[in-house]
C-alpha cells in the first residue's frame, strides 16, 4: 500500500525505479464531480450504491458516468452489460491503450452512462505498478471527459472500487473529489474504517489535496433488528455529520434487480430501496451544493 503512494524509498539510486511524479493538474470548466465509492470491505453495498445512486441522480436531471474499476464487473452485469459488449474497458484506459471516451457505452437508463470493466483490470497492478504515473491513470483519463457533446456533459462520476486499498482504488482516490463510503449495518461495520480513512488522508498529503470524504451511508438496515439500530448509532457517534441521513434498508427488492440486469429504481420504483436511493441522491445534490457555496 505505502509504495503505490510513495516512491520506493529503500532503492532511490536503482535506475529501474522509475520517481514518482505528478502530472500537470488541467481540471477544465464545467468538469464533473468525481466520487470515488470505496470500502476495502466487501460486500458492504458498493456496487448496489454506484448503481442505484447514479440511477437516482440521472433520474433527478443529472448526467452521470459510472466507472467500473472493479474486475468482477458487477456494476457492467447490474447494468445489463453484457461481456460481448465491453469491446473497450477501464482495464484498456487505465493500461494507456484507449481514452476514456472510448470505454464510455449508453445504459437502458437515461443519461446514466458506464465505462465497464473486464477481469482483465485484475492483472493491472503487475503491469504498471512500477510506472511513474502509475496512480494518476484514472485522472488524467477522466480529464477533459466533457468536450461539449451531449453525450459528454458528465456531472457526476461515481467510481465503484474494488474490496481492496490496492492501486486501483488508490488510482480512484487519486483522481476523486471525495469518497462515498458505505457501510454496512452489521456487527463488524467500523471495522478496517480507520485504515479507510488513513488511507484517504495518506493520497490527500501525497496526491491529491482536495481530497474529502463526502459522506458515509449505512446500507442494508434492518429496523426490526436491535443490532441494526445499534450500529446506526455508533457509526453516528463515530463520524458524526459525515453520515448522509438517508439510511439504506435491507430490501429483497435491491439483491433481486441485478439479476435482471436493471437499477433497482428500474426494476420496482415504490419499493423501500428505491425510494431510499432517491433521498440519498437529493441530499447528496444539497451537501455538493453547501460545499461549492463555502468555496
Ligand atoms: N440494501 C440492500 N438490501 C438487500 N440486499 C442488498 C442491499 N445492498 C446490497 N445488497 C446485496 O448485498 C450483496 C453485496 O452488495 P454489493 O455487491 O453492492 O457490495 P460491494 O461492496 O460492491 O461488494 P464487493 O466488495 O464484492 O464489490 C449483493 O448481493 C447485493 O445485491
Ligand atoms: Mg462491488
């Protein structure tokens, strides 16, 4: 983890060790808001979150590219990509071999856009983990992502990472305005949250200063259960107003859309988890709002 953020420092002199260096920041008018969606826990409702989330902002009257930086590509497969049609993907941008604007497909849902992911992205770090610019790839792909076109006039890009600080997560830190941080309403929930936050602060000091956490949402709550409440509470008492008000409820509705290839506001548009995603969309709009008025 600490070599992918600092040059390797026990072996300054070795010509191999290509320095670490920061690309020219050219962050052009009108760029998106980039929201890295990360956990290094799995299974604690990323993928659910960059999928419904995006749905609800498209839905709202945004523009929304979702970046699927996770090899399992559930996020393509929740969005009906099939395989077949993921001719160019984050794996090829983030390797240098296409731009960004290549990668990026329409999906079912109204200016809700993916650039999808392949298993291929799974052998990315053994491939550049020793180029200078190894963890500014997602950046300088997304910069100048708008060019004006209809198609690209993104104003959100969510990035769903993988269960892992590796350097694709660190590539999506590296390139975020803020991180989204889901947690799960279960026993171990503020487990491995303060390696998450240390981590956020490590890419904050060596890369990326603007680097905030926008919010943590608690997800798959279950009211009827004691332990589910009690979690609420502690992650409240722990990272207080950084904790979005919405609260995600377990709903058979959000594990069952997947599988059919569609958003859950898609799939059932009353049900408890669509309407939740819609709430956490509207108060994500308002702190983004709050946070350009302080500047
Ligand atoms: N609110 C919810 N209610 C019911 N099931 C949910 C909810 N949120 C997520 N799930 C289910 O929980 C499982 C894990 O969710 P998801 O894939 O979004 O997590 P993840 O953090 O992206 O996982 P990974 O770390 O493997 O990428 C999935 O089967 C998903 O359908
Ligand atoms: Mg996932």
């Amino acid at each position: 983890m600490t070599d992918i953020i600092d040059p390797p420092a026990d072996q300054p002199s070795d010509p191999q060790v290509v320095p670490f260096t920061k690309p020219v920041a050219a962050v052009p008018a009108g760029a998106p808001r980039v929201i890295a969606i990360a956990n290094q826990k799995g299974g604690v409702g990323k993928t659910t979150t960059a999928i419904n989330l995006g749905t609800a902002l498209a839905a709202i009257g945004e523009h929304v590219l979702i970046v699927d930086l996770d090899p399992q590509g559930n996020a393509s497969t929740g969005l009906g990509i099939e395989r077949k049609a993921r001719n160019i993907s984050t794996y090829d941008v983030l390797a240098g071999s296409a731009p960004m604007r290549g990668a990026v497909i329409p999906t079912a849902v109204p200016q809700l856009y993916i650039a999808p992911s392949t298993m291929d992205l799974s052998g990315l770090e053994l491939e550049i983990g020793r180029e200078r610019d190894r963890a500014f790839r997602l950046r300088t792909a997304l910069n100048n992502i708008n060019n004006g076109t209809p198609a690209f006039n993104f104003t959100y890009v969510l990035v769903d990472c993988p269960p892992s600080l590796n350097l694709i997560t660190v590539n999506a830190m590296a390139a975020a305005d803020s991180i989204l941080v889901p947690l799960q309403c279960e026993f171990f929930a503020l487990e491995g949250l303060s390696q998450l936050l240390k981590t956020v602060e490590q890419v904050k000091t060596t890369l990326n200063p603007k680097l905030s956490i926008h919010g943590v949402v608690l997800t798959m709550h279950d009211s009827r259960n004691n332990l589910s409440n009690q979690v609420v509470a502690d992650v409240r008492q722990f990272m207080g107003p950084k904790v979005y008000d919405t609260v995600i409820p377990r709903n058979v509705r959000i594990s069952e859309a997947p599988s059919y290839g569609k958003p859950v506001l898609v799939y059932d548009l009353k049900c408890v988890g669509s309407e939740a995603y819609l709430r956490l969309a509207t108060e994500i709009i308002q702190r983004e709002r709050a946070l350009r008025a302080a500047g």
